[in-house]
C-alpha cells in the first residue's frame, strides 16, 4: 500500500455535498467577489483569531506583499527574515522592491533565532518577518524584545493557523499577521486564498486600500504601490465551512506526529508538536542523511518531500555568496518531511511508523 504524502481529495469528498450547496448559494446570490461571503468569512476568522480586523486577499504571497508596503512608512527599503521557509518573504519583499537581510534560525526548534536577529537589524530596516514554521508558533515576544522601536513585525502565519501561545492565536501577536489558504494549508481553499489581520485600525485601512489598486474611492488612487488582491466569494464560503474543522484537524495532526516521534529511532529526530502552541502543519524529521532515509521509506511504499530543499540566499536567482548563515545551511540535505493530513487512516499511520522503526 501507498502512503500519500497528501491526499486532498479524501477532505473534499467528505465535505461534496456541503461544498456543493456553498457553490449554489454563491451563484444564487449573484455576488461572485467582495459580498456576503467574504465580510462573513472575514468576520468569523477575526473572532477565531481574536483580532480586530481581517482583509481577505488573493493568496498568502500577496498577504505578505501588501502587509510589508502596508507597514512601510519612510524611505527605509530592508526586511530581515529567514532563509530556511520556502522563499515566500523572499518573494514579497522582492515584488515590492526591497531589500533582504536574512537571520539564522535556532537549531532546535528551526525557527528565526532571536538572539541573532541584532545582528540582522540595521539602520535600513523597517520590517521583521517571523515565520510560524512547520505550524510551530515563534517567540514573538522575544522578536519584539530584541527589535527596536519604529520597526514593524509581521507574522507569516501560511502554516500556523490555530496555533495557540498564551499571549494568544498566530496572527495577533505583532503588527500585521499574514495567512495562505492553498489547499495544502490546515485551513485550506478549493483554489487559492489569503489575509491580512491586525488591531490597528489605520493599518487595515492601508491594507484595503493597497489590495484594490491603492483605491481611497472608487477610481481614485491615493495610496501607490496597490493592487487587485480578492479573496472571491467561492472560496471565501468553502473557508467559512472549513474554519470550524480546523482545531480538531490540529490535534489529530499533533497525535499522528507524537505517533512517529514515539516509533522513530535515535537517528531521527521528529520536531515536536506537543501542545495546542503547534498547529502540526508539516511533520518534519532531521537525520543526517535525509536522501537515505526517503529511499528507505520509499521501498516501504511511503511518499515523503522536503520543506525546504534550498534556502533563499542560495537560490540560483539571487546567490549571494556574502551571506553566512551556518544553521540554515547546515539543514540542507537533513530535512524530511513525512505524511501529515487528518485523514491518513490508522493502517497508513501504522505503516508510518514501522517504516520509521527499522530506519
């Protein structure tokens, strides 16, 4: 038997019959983009997150992009983020223009180290992008503490939404969260999707206006550097279903990878998700061979994939030999990441686990 290392079609065929009816009741409407739909769903996800503004847009890049023009108010061009989480900052930052300066991650938990990150700050920054990586809530605290006053922090929350801290949800601990709603996301479209959320009411105002063209009224830009960014009624009524799932998907996801922390052997070390502060989006390994291990999972019928294979200053469109980053680098070829869905059956989390056993 084939484990698959995701299988999105087992989460819509459970839900045909209530997707379809959200699909006629979109088209009854007559409403295809910014109607009921979308207020709604902005609505429920603000009171899930306990934030006070969300803006729904086309996808998390673009949540990204228009967070980092939204947060920029001078002449200040750099944003420090991470090398090691798929090159999406990297993206964002670049389409809008800016500049980049990464900081290592922490070698535990692979998340931006805090006690590198003055090292990354200059006096060019005005943004600090924190990446809940894998779906493991970073110390944003410790972010805040470290970066000085006058320059935002962003949470780039693509893979931790439900991920809940004490000082609350991904999304509503720093100055703007970002999320992605791809359909590989714990809270996934059945296209694409993604938001902007804040407590600060003239940030979100700067948010709507740059996700439609920049607009200050109809037809009149007021703010440059907008553009059309939409989160269309579809697939905001495909999220309102979805939204209520979420937690219990969390938690099965954080049983599965307990699963295959307790099977794994010493040679592999499964990152934990052990409280609700994990929203268990990747399950990853680190090994010191991780091509090894994959063929050895491979002949056991198990799909694996990398998350991330190459980190951003390495990429071969911008390799900039200058920059060092020895933690980051040192993950290149360790990493694996297993199978990590809600609807893997007991036989495909059994079959996991042997595999990992005799690794």
């Amino acid at each position: 038997m084939t484990v698959p290392f995701n299988a999105l079609g087992r989460a819509a065929a459970q839900q045909r019959e209530a997707l379809l009816g959200a699909t006629a009741a979109v088209i009854d409407s007559g409403w295809l983009v910014h109607g009921r739909q979308h207020r709604s769903f902005e609505a429920e996800l603000a009171g899930f997150l306990q934030v006070a503004e969300v803006c729904g847009v086309g996808n998390g890049t673009d949540a990204l992009e228009i967070g980092l023009r939204a947060v920029r108010r001078d002449r200040r061009q750099t944003v420090v983020t991470v090398a090691n989480a798929g090159g999406y900052t990297t993206t964002a930052a670049r389409a809008a223009g800016l500049r980049l300066r990464y900081c290592d991650v922490d070698p535990q938990t692979l998340l931006l180290d805090p006690a590198r990150l003055g090292e990354a700050v200059d006096a060019d920054t005005f943004a600090v992008v924190v990446t809940h990586l894998y779906g493991r809530a970073a110390d944003v605290a410790a972010v805040r503490a470290v970066v000085p006053p006058g320059i935002a922090v962003i949470e780039d929350c693509a893979q931790s939404i439900g991920a809940r801290t004490t000082a609350g949800m991904t999304g509503s601990l720093a100055d703007l969260g970002t999320f992605s709603f791809y359909p590989t996301k714990n809270l996934g479209a059945l296209g694409d999707g993604g938001a902007i959320t804040t407590n600060d009411p003239e940030l979100a105002r700067r948010v709507r206006q740059l996700a439609q063209y920049g607009w200050v009224d109809k037809y009149t830009v007021g703010s440059p550097g907008g553009r059309n960014s939409r989160l269309d009624e579809l697939q905001a009524a495909y999220l309102r279903l979805r939204l209520p799932l979420v937690e219990p998907a969390n938690q099965r996801r954080r049983e599965i990878i307990a699963r295959y922390q307790a099977a794994a052997p010493a040679s592999v070390r499964v990152l934990p998700a052990p409280d609700a502060s994990h929203a268990a989006h990747l399950a990853v390994v680190v090994t010191d061979d991780a091509a090894r291990l994959a063929e050895h999972l491979a002949s056991h019928g198990i799909q694996t994939a990398v998350h991330y294979p190459v980190p951003d200053h390495r990429q071969p469109a911008y390799h900039d030999p200058r920059v060092s980053l020895p933690v980051t680098e040192s993950l290149v070829g360790r990493i694996l990441s297993l199978p990590l869905f809600s609807e893997l059956t007991e036989a495909e989390i059994e079959q996991v686990c042997d595999a990992l056993a005799g690794a």
